[in-house]
C-alpha cells in the first residue's frame, strides 16, 4: 500500500471536528499510467482538504482480479475505509447484507438529483429507501481507436467506422502491421458489447443486457455480432497479444497496430505516452455506425467498519464521499482518467477531442451496459465464453450463439 504524501501542518486546518488526521485505506483497480495518475488526483484533494491520509491499495487484474479480493476482505470482517467497483450489480449482496454505509443523510445536503448527468446511473446504489454507493464518472466501452502512424504506413486515410476499419485488414496485413491490437485476459470482455451496440443497434442491447431475452440473443442482429467476433478472432492469436491494454495502445502510437477496441480510459495511458487525438490516433464512438453509448462507471463504496474503530477514520469516509463528487474532483479525475463526469455544471472546455464527441452523444441517453445490468455471476459466464471462444477457433458462431443465448436466459 501506497501512502500519499500530506502536510502534517494541515491536519489541524481542515479536520473541522476531527482532533487529528485519520489514515483512510481506499481500494481499487486503477493500475495502468492513466488510471494510476487520475486516482492520484482524487487522492490530492481528498488531503488537501481534510488534513487526512489516503492509503492507496491498488489491486490488479481490474475487476476480473480484484472483485474477488474486495468483496472477501468485506465478508470476511476486515473492511477497507473505501473502495472502488463498477457502477452496477457487483456489490448487490454485500449492500443487501448491511456490509455497505448507507450515504442518504452524508450527502442529504448536496442534492445530488439536481446535478447528476443520468439518474439511472444511481439506481444500483439504491436499496430500500437508502443510497449506498457514489457513481464517480461515466465509462464507456464503445471506443474504436485507430493509428495515424499505422495508416500512414499503408498510404490510406484513417477509417471513420468499423466497416471501412474491416476492409483495410488485407493492406494492414501486407504491410506487416497488426490490424488489431489486444492485451490479454479481461480486455476482450467488453468487445461483444461494443460491437452489440455498434452492429446489432439499440434495440438489441435494450433486449439483451435489460430484458435477458435468449430468442434475440439466436436472432439475426446478434449473428452479426457473432461473426464479428469472428472476424476479430482471425486476425489475433496468444502470439500477437500484449500484457495489457496500455501496451495495446502504445502498438496504436509506434504504428505497430492499427485499431483497438477498449473503453475510453484507454485514452489516459495514450495522454500519458504523448499521444494525441487527431494527430496520433483517432477515436471512433460506437464504432463510427452508432449515436447512442452503452453507459456504466466507476462507483465508490463505504464499507461498515468494524465497531470500535477510531471515529476519526469513520469521519473520513464521510468527508471522502463528499469529495469524489464534489466539482473540483470531478473535474480533475475526469479529465486524466478519460471518462466523463457525472456532473451537469462544471467547466469542461479543457476536454479532450475524444471526451467531447462522448459528451455529444449523451443527450441521446445511454444505453446500459452489461456491467451495469447483468449479476457477477452471469458477467464471468460471459467472460468465460469470450476468452473461450477468442482462443478456440473450433467453436463455431453457431456453438458462440447458443452458448450466449443459454447463459441470457439463465441470467437473474
């Protein structure tokens, strides 16, 4: 764990009721360049402003990995002070089970109705009349990135949609640059999805992700999905994958790869490597076909701590979840990490040229994401079948189609 440096001198100036700074254990996945430099970022105001000090617990494998680690620790009696995990069903139970701090009367002064972008993005923090979690931005995984460097080899412009990005596969090829990029492990689970809403359109998603109806899963929308998948498959193998995203994209900034398929934190590691938009690599929002984002996020949780904790680290949490969604923190983690903020009235003029084509879209309304609409467990069937399905190419579209659609209609 990682302690962020804090002036001892402030520890009297900002603690209000506190008699000396707290040590506050905050978890979370955020391990890449990018991730790493926006958390840091909430990380700095948070002291700044209540003399405390954030115990940064990093864990890797992003939810895949460290779901697991955070929700053990909670059940198992040995709570951090907060924690980060998608906005979504993730921690259903743990909310059910009275593990979570209900946030009603700490942010009942703030009217967080009155500025939050999407009130659906708090429906998964609701339980029972309480508010349980924070959501701290808007994620998407519709993201297509493309290389300039990598076009420029090949002598033909930047595709503007997936379909022109598919049909310069063979030049891409002959060249000897990868037409698509990937890290290993979770990275490939958000890819159905993106081509769920960039292909198969609104209607599938809405029929899919909220309604869990198996028959549109054996449709002909989601074949075309389907034989995407495909299409990707043949142009990846274990030989061409990289460790992770952030080196997916730095093989997009080199020219090495021309496209990848990832959520739009994907633009912090490119900001921290120098890249920039419309000059070293471009970004596709749905895929170039869409006008509508799948919509999910990071939300924060204050786990009940134990009985006899010191007050003091209690009084943190209280002063921590009133920060993250504060407009300076908003606006600083945002503009590092790549998503949006869930903040209706702050000054956004510094965004990216990526961040602004997300913010565009918003006025159509988000659609949601699996994240957000489908329990753990029918997430990791999901996954399994993906990783499965990338790595085997004897499993045929039909037996991908089946399986996805056998796995909807047992989902809860």
């Amino acid at each position: 764990m990682k302690k962020f440096a804090v002036v001892a001198a402030m520890a009297t100036a900002f603690l209000g009721s506190t008699a000396y700074a707290a040590e506050l254990e905050v978890t979370h996945w955020w391990t890449s360049a990018g991730e790493a430099a926006a958390i840091a970022e909430f990380a700095k105001v948070f002291e700044e402003e209540t003399g405390n000090t954030w115990v940064d617990s990093a864990l890797a494998g992003s939810g895949t990995g460290a779901n697991p680690v955070i929700i053990s620790r909670i059940i198992g009696g040995n709570p951090m002070g907060a924690t980060q995990m998608n906005t979504g069903r993730d921690a259903e139970e743990l909310i059910q089970a009275g593990l979570m701090r209900d946030l009603t009367d700490i942010v009942a002064d703030l009217d967080i109705d009155s500025f939050y972008v999407d009130q659906e993005l708090l429906e998964p923090c609701r339980y029972e009349g309480g508010l349980y979690c924070l959501p701290i931005n808007i994620h998407s995984w519709d993201w297509l990135w493309l290389s300039t460097a990598a076009y420029e080899k090949i002598g033909q412009p930047v595709p503007t949609n997936w379909n022109e990005y598919v049909a310069s596969w063979p030049a891409l090829e002959e060249a000897g640059i990868l037409p698509f990029a990937l890290g290993t492990g979770w990275p490939i689970n958000g890819i159905p999805g993106v081509l769920m809403a960039g292909i198969g359109g609104t209607d599938l998603v809405m029929q899919v992700n909220r309604d869990k109806n198996a028959d549109a899963v054996r449709g002909p929308e989601f074949r075309k999905v389907a034989e995407a998948m495909d299409m990707l498959r043949s142009v990846v193998s274990p030989e061409t994958m990289v460790p992770s995203f952030g080196d997916a994209g730095n093989q997009l900034l080199s020219g090495d790869a021309a496209g990848n398929i990832h959520g739009d934190w994907l633009q912090g590691d490119l900001q921290i490597a120098g890249g920039v938009p419309g000059e070293d690599y471009e970004c596709l929002p749905a895929l170039g076909l869409g006008t509508q984002l799948t919509g999910g996020g990071d939300s924060f949780y204050f786990p009940v701590l134990p009985e006899g904790t010191d007050p003091a680290v209690i009084e943190a949490q209280e002063q921590l979840a009133r920060i993250l969604i504060s407009p300076e923190a908003q606006l600083k983690f945002n503009l590092v990490k790549g998503s949006m903020p869930i903040r209706t009235d702050i000054d956004l003029s510094g965004a990216n040229a990526c961040m602004t084509k997300a913010l565009a879209l918003l006025d159509n309304g988000l659609l949601p994401s699996g994240d957000f609409s489908l329990s753990s467990d029918t997430q990791k069937q999901l996954e399994d079948l993906n990783l499965e399905f990338i790595a085997d190419d004897n499993i045929s579209v039909d037996d991908y189609v089946e399986r996805y659609a056998t796995i909807i209609d047992q989902a809860d």
